[in-house]
C-alpha cells in the first residue's frame, strides 16, 4: 500500500506539472492549436526534467519511483522489477495520473479545459501515426536507457540517477515536444485523454493506442534488452545487501 500510494503521488505530480505547464501555455497563447515556440518548449522541458528530479527525490526510496507503464513492463520484462507486482503499479500509474490532470481545471480555471484540455498530448500538424510512434518509442528508449544506466545498475556513481533522469526527461523534452508532446509516458498521456472524453473535448483514441501507449512500450523493452546486453547486467536485480 506505501509503495502504491507512493506511485499514485509521483504520476499524480509528474501529470500536475507537465499537464498543468502545457495547458497554461495554451491559455496564455489563447488556442489549443498554437504552435509552440522555441521559448514555450525550453519552459517545458525545464518544468518536466526538474519537476521528475523533484519528484524521484521524494518517493524514490519509497517505491522506486517508476512513475511511467513503459518503464514498469520495460523493466519487468528483463526481471528487474517483480512481475506480481505490476498490476499495482500501473494501477497506481494511471488513477494519479487522471488525479492529476482533474486538478488541473479547478487550479487553473476554465479555460484549462476549453483551451487547455487539460494539458492533453496530441500530434503536430503534418505528422503521421508512423512518425508520433517512432518520437514516441525514441524518447522512451532515452529515459529507460538512462534509468537502466544510472538507476538499476549498481556499478554506477551513487547520487546521480535523480540527476541523470531528470535531464533525459529535460532533453527529451526539448527535442520532440513540437512533434508529439513528448509524454514518453502512457498514464501522463492517458489521464487527460480520459477526462477530456468525459467532459466533451474530442480524443484520438487511436493515436493514444499506438503513439502514446503501443510506441513507448517497445522503446522501453528495447532498451533494458540492449542495455542488459552491453553491460552484462545479471537476469535478475540482485538483492539488497544487509545492514
């Protein structure tokens, strides 16, 4: 139960700020299609790297601070996270993140939803499903990478994982935030998405499917696959030692 209630305040954080960040923009830009530009990606990417470091700070010893369903099934499927333990966690995932962008509307107001909607991804002008779900498989292969690398492989310097993934987030961010928003995450995607259906604001059902959820799974498992072979991780995350 700590460690469920620790993951639903990560997502519902992690949602809260992304989602809240990008929807502020929209009102402020006062339409839902702006354009983002250069100095409106750079707050992002800010908000994003430093609001995850923030938060791997406050519940990381407490669950492991996955916070995202691509990173959970990524690393459940090279057995560095418990396989039973996976329906609790994207339980936990996906109810903080709808937490999350429901608060969004009442702290922001109105035009949060109508303009905002709720800090809902969606894919640019111009860009094919084929496109948002190689970004989107991309970005998720950098974060899960970094987490690999810093995160769950023990040789690594201590103290720096915080760090390290927040900049991947901030980086990752930064590059493909103009293409797909740059969610790399399904429960940060999914919980807008669901209240907005709820509350009259059209969805793509579709492109969530496939860009938002399908996309980062692959990137994700791609990732603890790779890593796993270059640097001969063990099949299984080797236990704590004692004190």
């Amino acid at each position: 139960m700590q460690r469920f209630l620790a993951e639903l305040l990560g997502t519902f954080l992690l949602v809260l700020f992304h989602g809240g960040a990008s929807a502020s923009l929209r009102v402020i830009a006062g339409s839902a299609q702006a354009a983002p530009s250069p100095q409106s990606i750079a707050f992002l990417a800010f908000v994003d790297g430093f609001s995850l470091f923030m938060i791997i700070m406050i519940i990381g010893k407490i669950s492991g601070v996955l916070i995202n369903p691509a990173v959970t099934i990524g690393l459940a499927i090279r057995n560095r996270f418990p396989r039973n333990e996976v329906p609790v966690y994207l339980a936990a995932q996906f109810v903080g993140a709808t937490l999350g962008a429901a608060t969004i509307m009442p702290t922001l107001g109105r035009d949060a939803l109508t303009i905002g909607h709720l800090g809902a991804v969606q894919l640019a002008p111009g860009v094919s499903i084929w496109q948002g779900m190689l970004v989107e498989a991309l970005g998720a292969f950098v974060l899960v990478l970094t987490i690999s690398a810093t995160a769950e492989d023990p040789r690594s310097p201590s103290g720096w994982a915080a760090f390290a993934i927040g900049m991947a987030l901030f980086a990752i961010v930064m590059l493909f935030e103009s293409i797909t928003g740059a969610p790399v995450n399904p429960a940060r995607a999914f919980g807008p998405d669901l209240l907005d259906t709820f509350l009259g604001i059209p969805v793509k059902w579709g492109d969530y499917a496939l860009c938002y959820l399908l996309a980062p799974l692959v990137g994700a498992s791609i990732a603890t696959t790779l890593y796993r072979y270059l640097a001969n991780q063990p099949n299984k995350k080797p236990e704590p030692e004692p004190d």
